[in-house]
C-alpha cells in the first residue's frame, strides 16, 4: 500500500512539473537564441532590420514552416530568393538585406547565410565562394584605400558607410568621411576644452582585435602569445575564445601587430569621431544612459561585477568581455561596435593632461613624445562615466593589463 502510494505521489509530481514547465516556459529570441524569463517580451541584444526590438517567442511554440530558399553563387555574387519573400538575409551574422537579393563584392572563402521570418523556422546554409578573376574584390590602388595588403569591398553597412576586408588579417575596415567634429567635453580636466577637430578621410576596425586575429600574427610571427587574464570560469582564454577581445596586451604589442598587418593604431581624435560621430554625443549610441529603457548597449560593470559602481540593474550577458559586436544598440554612427565598454583600446597618442589646449586643429597626432600613451573606451569594469566617448586614460606603453586590447586604422 506504501509502495502504491508512494507510485502515485511520484506520478503526480511528474505531471504537475510538466505543467509548471507550460506555465512558465522560457521564451526565446529568434534570432541569437538567448532565453528569457516568460515575463520579457524583447530581446535585450538584437534588433529587426528596422531598428525595432526583436520579439521574443514561447520556447514550446518552435515547431514552424520552414523558409524555402534558394541560394546561387555566381562569381563574387550571391543571388538569394526565398518563400516567403522578404526574409531578412544575414551574411556572417550581421544584416545585410530582405530576400529576393544580389549580394555582391562578397570576399573568396566559406560564408554563413541566414535567414529568418516571423513565424518560420530560421534558414541556415554555409556557401562557398570563389571569386571571378579577382574582379572587384581586391582593392589595394583604389582612392583612398592606403594599406599595403589588398582588402575586398563589402558594400556599405546598415549605418550607410563604406566597409572593405583586410585580406591578411580578416579585420573589416569601416571608411570614415572626412569633416570636421566636436572632441572633448567639460568633464575632466583633460577633455577640456571642448574644440571642433578636421580629419581627412581614414578607416577604422569595425570590432576590436580578437584573440583568433592576435593569433594569427603571433604564430606567423613567431611572437609569444598573451599571457593568460585568469577570467574565472574562462580557462585558456586566448586559444579557448577566438571571437573575443584580445587582451594582456601592450602597446607595443599592438603596434608590433599592426606593423605586421600593415594597418596601424588610430588617432586619439580619429577613434573619438569614429566612437560619437559629429553631434557630440556622450556615448556611442547617443546620450542616454547604457541600460536605458531596459536595453543592453554594451559590456560595462553591471551586475555580474562587484564593484562599488556597478550597475545592479542591467544585466549585459557576462563577468568578464563579450564576443566583439555582441551589442547591435550599442554602434557608432559610423557602425563601429564595442566602442564602449569590452575592453579598452589603445591610441598611436602620447597622453598629455593639456594637450588639447594646443593641439592641432586639422588632424591632430598628439604630443611628440611622453611618458604614457593613450586608452580609449572603458571595459566591462568600467563604470558608466568610463565608457564616455570623450573619456581618456593612460598607462605605460610596455604594460599590459587583462582588460587592455586595440582596434586598427588605416590612412588613404
């Protein structure tokens, strides 16, 4: 009688967590797969082609048509159409265009094509391409693209800019126009004065270095790698976690990396108008604060640090750095990603407390010479007035630090 009982107690539990499991199901973002409390609606991370938040979906409502595509590779061309026309195409994870669709000028190699529609099951397929007599791809003698190694073009991105392939290292280059724009701010002493700086046209790293881009040069070069940032629960970061931020890294090593790569550290003042553009804004994505409206916008200390700025009401994903590009509300103008918070990034710059009370008003190379050079950027430890585009600090050019890595440049 025990034993029927105890049958009938255990059958019930069964059947009464299977319930709770429909009852408070996990939604899901259709598009990075991250889960979500079935109270949330949107995801924190990811945005549809027009900018709107992506709803989130009930985990158990998955089962769905699927997209019909059909995908063609012609030369450095990929012609995509699918049922139902008008699914978002996303090349290598970033939006490109809605269905049906010619890809073009896309680089030599292996490729992810995805697409999505509301309602249908995601359409994910790896192509192939071989590009056509190198017609339109490599670029090395065109206007305004002055690196010694060929790059391809890859159209303009979602914010309107041009966009090339290094073709040695894999780094995407975003053109910034020349013009002029507003540096510093009335913070700190050392972003005083507020002044208006004139820079020819250059490029830019869309994303931070990765330790996959770091490793190439080091085993190429035969540079030793970088010593391991001991990130808890992240055990042999450099090797382990391609896709993310480079660090323990100095300057010299950064510079050692773009001798090598044939680019070079951007400016001061060319990473500042890459990071707010020409409105003067305070962060990256405008001015309002990084967890605002419940929107994550980049890795910054929240509450998966402990510090006594953290922010305990945003949650961005992770203790120590993300994937480069892991933030899509947290671009420039310009689509640079990470431009604040991750980790931070050195400058070609000497640093000088004063120097923007004599610098240069057309395309300004810092102090001649100096005892520190330049960071910009903030990290995931840095607090929200870390993370300010206008926020400068310095550190010797021979150390490194676990939350110190770089993005590149390039001039015409």
């Amino acid at each position: 009688m025990v034993s029927k009982i105890a049958f009938r107690k255990d059958v019930l539990c069964i059947i009464m967590f299977l319930f709770a499991l429909l009852l408070f199901a996990e939604k899901v973002c259709p598009l990075c797969g991250r889960k979500y409390a079935d109270t949330d609606n949107y995801c924190a991370y990811c945005e549809n082609p027009d900018g709107s938040a992506v709803r989130l979906e009930k985990v158990q409502t998955q089962t769905k048509p699927a997209i019909v595509a059909n995908i063609k590779v012609e030369g450095d061309s990929v012609i995509i159409t699918s049922t139902p026309e008008g699914a978002a195409v996303y090349l290598d994870g970033k939006y490109r265009a809605n269905t049906p669709v010619t890809l073009e000028n896309v680089s030599a190699g292996s490729h992810t094509i995805k697409l999505t529609y509301p309602g249908y099951k995601n359409y994910a397929r790896t192509i192939q391409v071989k590009s056509s007599s190198g017609v339109g791809t490599s670029v090395p003698s065109s206007p305004g693209v002055g690196v010694s190694t060929p790059l391809t073009y890859l159209g303009k991105n979602s914010s309107g800019y041009d966009e090339y392939r290094h073709e040695k290292t894999g780094i995407i280059l975003i053109k910034i126009p020349a013009g002029t724009f507003t540096m510093g701010s009335n913070e700190y002493d050392d972003e005083k004065p507020v002044h208006t700086v004139y820079l020819d046209e250059y490029y830019i790293g869309k994303y931070e270095v990765t330790n996959a881009q770091y490793k190439k040069f080091c085993d190429a070069a035969g540079r030793s790698y970088p010593p391991d940032p001991d990130f808890t629960a992240m055990p042999n970061y450099f090797t382990n976690y391609p896709d993310y931020p480079v660090v323990n890294v100095s300057w010299n090593d950064a510079k050692a990396y773009c001798d090598w790569a044939g680019l070079r550290l951007p400016t001061e003042a060319e990473w500042e108008k890459a990071a707010r553009g020409t409105d003067g804004r305070k962060y990256p994505w405008g001015n309002v604060e990084p967890g605002a409206g419940g929107f994550v916008r980049c890795n910054y200390a929240d509450k998966n640090t402990d510090y006594s700025w953290s922010d305990k009401s945003v949650n961005d994903g992770y203790q120590w750095t993300a994937p480069v590009g892991s933030y899509e509300r947290g671009k420039s103008p310009y689509g640079c990603y990470d431009m604040a918070g991750n980790v931070w990034e050195w400058c070609a710059d000497w640093y000088d407390e004063s120097y923007y009370s004599r610098s240069a008003n057309n395309n300004p190379k810092g102090p001649s010479s100096g005892e520190y050079r330049v960071l910009r950027g903030g990290s995931g430890d840095s607090g929200a007035w870390g993370i300010r585009c206008a926020d400068r600090i310095w550190y010797s050019p021979a150390n490194r630090l676990g939350n110190y890595g770089f993005r590149v440049g390039s001039s015409p």
